[in-house]
C-alpha cells in the first residue's frame, strides 16, 4: 500500500473513531450486564418472536429457550429460520424449552394474516408476543400491499399482527406485548399527510418515522388494554452489531475502522437483547403497561413519543390503511 493510501486511510480512520465516541459515548456502568433467571422461569409459556433468524431477535429466542419457554420464530426466510432454530436448539442442549419456526413477512398483510389465523388454530395461549423484526435505512421501496418499506414492517405489520392476536392474549392473561423502538425515534415525526414518503423520501427520516410510530402505537394501545390483564412495553436496545444496518454505505477504506469501532463501541445482540428478555420476563414488570424501556430501566421519552391526540390519530389511521374496522 503507498504511503498516501496509508495516510488517508490513518486520516479516515480516526475521523471515524472520534464520530463513533461522539455518537456512541461509553456506556453506563451496568448497561452491558447479562440477566440471570431461574432456569424454569418460563417454563409453560409461549412466546413470538419475529425476526427471531438473526441479531438481536436470535439472541433473545435462544435465551428464552433456555429458561424452558416454548419459542415461534416468525420470520420471513425460512431456510434462515431454520438455520437459527438448529443453533438455539445446540446452544440450549437437551431439557431446553422448544423452537417452532414459522412463515411471517411483514411486509405482506396477506402473509400476517395467514400467520395469525395458523396461530389462532394451532395455539391455544400466547404469553409473550415480541414485535422485534424490522428493516433500517433501505432504498425506497414499497410492501406488497404499497406501503412505504420502513413503515410497512416497522409498524404496520405489527399493527396487525398484534391486533390479530389480541383475543388470544387477552384469554391468556396475564400476557404482554413487547416492541422495539429505536433511540432514533428523536428524530422522527409522523408525516400524516405523506405517510408513504411519496412526495420526498429520505431513508433515516423515514426509519425515525417508523420507530416513533412503534411508540405512539405501544401508547395508544396500552390505553385500549386497560383491565384486560394484557400490558404492552416498548424498548430502545442502543446501537448493537446486527444485520440491520446491511444497507447504510460505508466508504471502502473506512470498513476495517468502521468494525473495529463497532467491537468496540457497539452492544453484542446477547447485550441489545436483555432489554426485551425483561420485559418479557421479570416480575417487576408484571401489570406495569404503556411505558418505554432502555437497559431494563424505565426511559423518559420525548413529548413526541407521548402525545396522545398523536398515538390515537395513528392508531386510526393504520386501521384504514390495513384493512381494519373502526372500534
């Protein structure tokens, strides 16, 4: 390599280091800690993950089947999901809880319904639903049913995937919902007349858009649920070493740094995942519903993600836009 090639590389490399402790300051003391349960903690219970072949959704499967729960890996590429399945069944080893591994593209209303109807028949409780998967800063592109991408997976789909799953949740109370958020939510705003990002689309607004609507969503719905002995928790996990990122574009001599940073400076998906491995677990959460989590303590939100007028003018928005009635 010729010495300009080094120096620039030397050049890039620590701009990317100072911008990654800027934007990623050392975590707190504590926030990397693992959880520790009794090994029968969830034993009789069921809980759905989506997203659950890969990152943090992985993880936060094969620690639950550790703790004896029955786990359904929803997921959209099955040959993925069943990879993932083989190695939470290997980790856990024998004794463990039990992997299911079913079809779920969030991006296809059809396929959410078709997975809820197969878990409406099939199952005769849920416990748990983990609404965990989601796509980050893609190219513009549409859903099967034309929703914006970033808003169709991150929040549509889930909106109907949990409201088709609530009669069940509510027969199998106490049960929770847990979704992941993202700190991003901040910069965000719900553009209500251009939701689909038709008129401009820049891919982080849009992720932001999606990740603030996760939260006016676990809002308005934790309202709706009051009484029903079902609570429903949202997380932001920090900045974790997962696929979801496969799309942001680093510059060629910046990757190796750019790495190295990340080992450095970004959660493992065991670390992102004890967030919502407590919110799905703990007692301490038990009745506790509306409220938003980061490092398993309660995280104060901005007056964005707690507007109310908000959340319900979403909330009706996203049933016209999937096909559901008005209650």
């Amino acid at each position: 390599m010729s010495t300009a090639a080094v120096l620039i590389a030397a050049v890039v490399g620590g701009g990317v280091l100072v911008l990654m402790r800027r934007l990623f300051p050392a975590q707190r003391a504590g926030a990397g800690e693992l959880l520790h349960y009794a090994a029968d903690t969830m034993r009789g219970k069921t809980v759905i993950v989506t997203g659950a072949n890969c990152g943090i959704g992985k993880a936060l499967a094969a620690e639950l089947v550790k703790l004896r729960a029955r786990v359904i890996l929803a997921c959209r590429d099955q040959r993925s999901a069943e990879e993932a399945a083989r190695d939470i069944r290997k980790q856990a080893g024998p004794g463990q809880g039990q992997v299911v591994v079913k079809h779920l593209d969030l991006a296809s209303l059809g396929s959410v319904r078709r997975f809820c109807e197969e878990m409406n028949e099939e199952e005769s409780k849920i416990d748990v639903l983990i609404n965990n998967a989601g796509v980050y800063q893609c190219p513009y592109a549409k859903t099967e049913d034309g929703f914006e991408m970033q808003l169709g997976v991150n929040h549509l789909g889930h909106f109907l995937l949990t409201h088709l799953l609530l009669d069940l949740l509510k027969t199998s109370a106490p049960s929770r919902v847990v979704v992941v958020s993202s700190k991003l939510y901040k910069y965000g705003r719900v553009n209500f007349d251009d939701l689909n990002s038709e008129s401009n689309y820049d891919k982080s607004s849009c992720y932001s858009q999606s990740k603030l609507a996760n939260l006016l969503f676990t809002l308005e719905l934790a309202r709706r649920l009051e009484g029903t002995g079902v609570t429903v928790n949202a997380l932001t996990p920090g900045i974790v070493r997962t696929r979801l990122g496969r799309h942001v574009q680093i510059p060629l001599l910046a990757k190796p740094l750019f790495y190295i940073a990340s080992l450095l400076f970004f959660k493992s998906p065991l670390q992102g995942a004890q967030t919502p491995l407590y919110l799905a677990c703990a007692p301490e959460v038990e009745g506790v519903s509306g409220k938003c989590f980061a490092n398993c303590e309660e995280e104060e939100l901005m007056a964005r993600a707690t507007d109310e007028h908000a959340a319900k003018k979403l909330w009706d928005v996203s049933s016209r836009m999937v096909g559901l009635t008005q209650t």
